[in-house]
C-alpha cells in the first residue's frame, strides 16, 4: 500500500478553469477530496469521481479557521498514510493562499510519499485577465490584507497593488453572520490614506464562480472604502498613482534612451 498525494487547483470559474491533468487526477484517485465554492462544483466533483469526498463539513461556525485547516491536514494525510492514491482539489490555485496545501506537501514528503502539486487558475489571474492588468507593464504588489496591515512594509504607491482577503481582514474564525467587514475596511482605509488621495478610486473585485456569470466589479473612492460592499471572496485592486519616475543615469548604463518600448 504505497500511498501517494496529488494536489490540484479546479480554477476560480467552475468546470471552465479545470486543467486536462488536474481533471485526470480527480478522476482516477481512489480517494479525492475537495474544497469548492458552489454547490454545482460538488455535483461536478462527484460525476468526475463517485467516491469524491467534500471537506466542506470541516468548516463549522464559531471554529478558528487555523484548526479547520488542521484538521484537513490530518484528514487527508490519514487517508495517504493507510495508502491510498489520494487526491485533494482545491478551488483557485491549490498553492495560492491555502494553508493546507503547504502543511500536506510538508508532512508527506517528510514521510517520503510520493507528492505532486498541479497548477490552477487562481483569482489574481482572473483579476489580470477582467481588469486588463498586465503585471509586466509596471510590476505588481500583491498582500494578504491583515498581514498587509499588521506587518507594514515599504511598499510602492506608484506600483499596482492587490490585497487579498480584504473582507475578512482580522477575522479567523470559520466566516458565519458575527464577521464585521466594515471594520477592517475601516482600518485598511485610514493606513492607505497615507498613500494615496481620499479620492483615489479602487475596485472590489470577484471573478465570476459560474461559467454563466460575469465578475463583479465595484469602483469606490478610498475615502468610501469602509463602506463598500466586500464578501469573503473579494480581492481589491489598489491603482498605482503615477508611474515609477526613470532613472537617467541607470539608461544611459543600459545604452537606452527610454524605456518607452517594454
Ligand atoms: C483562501 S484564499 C483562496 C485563493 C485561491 N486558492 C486562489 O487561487 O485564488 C481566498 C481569497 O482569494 C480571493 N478570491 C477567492 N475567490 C475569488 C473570486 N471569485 N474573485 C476574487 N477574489 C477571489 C479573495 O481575496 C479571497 O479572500
């Protein structure tokens, strides 16, 4: 019973996003598990692979959302250790923020099982691709919100900037009807004010989950931010205020006389 651990992304929009290798991996696992947003993606999950097993019921009210992540981790690494060829889906990228996976990559490949992650597409390239931001024209800042808060940097106005998890910012607790979005928000706006002019507009973005669907996009002015409508599945999109001034003297190192053409 040698045991294996696949790990897969299905993509933000439901069925549309899968990858050909991440839906033959669901497939053919004889244990799958999976983390959707939709109800439909269980259905899907479930015709992909009968045995497929939802880790939804992890998540009960009132639970720190680190011991949910634990006790996925052990559920899924149970199922690896009695030798299963196990594969865990999660939605988005499965390596974008989400602490299980990097706790199952860890303790397998400590224990030696053989470990594979597969790609995904995650909600920043959905944001790249509905916002026409191309991170190549002027680079791209991307945070977690509360660690974006509680752990300032010196990050750069001039550059685009996305937050991630900006309507649970503070709160880690499973999300239920006590989380205060506003609150965060509040706080979010007042350090970004710093940076930024209060009219400064910033989009709440969410990707479409239904390939029927279209994303949702909220342009607010930062002095409105507190008040804007964000659920646990918006990401915000800062604008940068002025592009990066060029250094003359690093050009004319470079034997460029602009950089106009990149
Ligand atoms: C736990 S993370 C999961 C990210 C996911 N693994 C990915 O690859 O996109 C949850 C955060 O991802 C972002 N997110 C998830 N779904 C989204 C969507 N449909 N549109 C925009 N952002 C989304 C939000 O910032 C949300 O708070």
């Amino acid at each position: 019973m040698p045991g294996s651990l696949t790990i897969v992304g299905t993509g933000i929009t439901l069925i549309s996003h899968i990858t050909a290798e991440a839906q033959a991996a669901i497939a053919r696992a004889d244990k799958t598990f999976f983390l959707v947003t939709h109800p439909l993606g269980e259905q899907w999950l479930r015709q992909l692979n009968p045995n497929a097993e939802s880790l939804a019921r992890f998540y009960t009210p009132q639970r720190e959302r680190l011991d949910v992540y634990r006790d996925i981790t052990d559920h899924v690494f149970g199922a690896v250790q009695a030798g299963h060829t196990v594969c865990a889906a999660f939605y988005g990228h499965p390596a974008v923020f989400v602490m299980p996976t990097q706790d199952l990559v860890r303790r397998a490949q400590a224990a030696g099982y053989p470990v594979g992650v597969l790609p995904g597409i995650s909600a920043e390239d959905c944001l790249f691709a509905d916002l026409r931001l191309d991170p190549g024209a002027l680079g791209c800042q991307s945070y977690e919100a509360t660690d974006f808060l509680a752990r300032p940097r010196r990050f750069d106005a001039a550059t685009p900037l996305i937050l991630w998890q900006v309507g649970v910012i503070g709160y880690f607790q499973v999300v239920d009807a006590t989380l205060d979005a506003a609150k965060g928000l509040a706080l979010l706006e007042v350090f970004l004010r710093r940076w930024y002019p209060m009219e400064h507009e910033v989009i709440i973005y969410e990707a479409a989950m239904l390939p029927i669907g279209e994303p949702i996009i909220t342009k607010v002015a930062l002095h409105r931010l507190r008040n804007a409508p964000v659920t646990a599945f918006s990401t915000l999109y800062v604008p940068p205020i002025v592009p990066p001034p060029v250094d003359a003297h690093m050009l004319e190192q470079l034997g460029l006389s602009s950089i106009d053409s990149l």
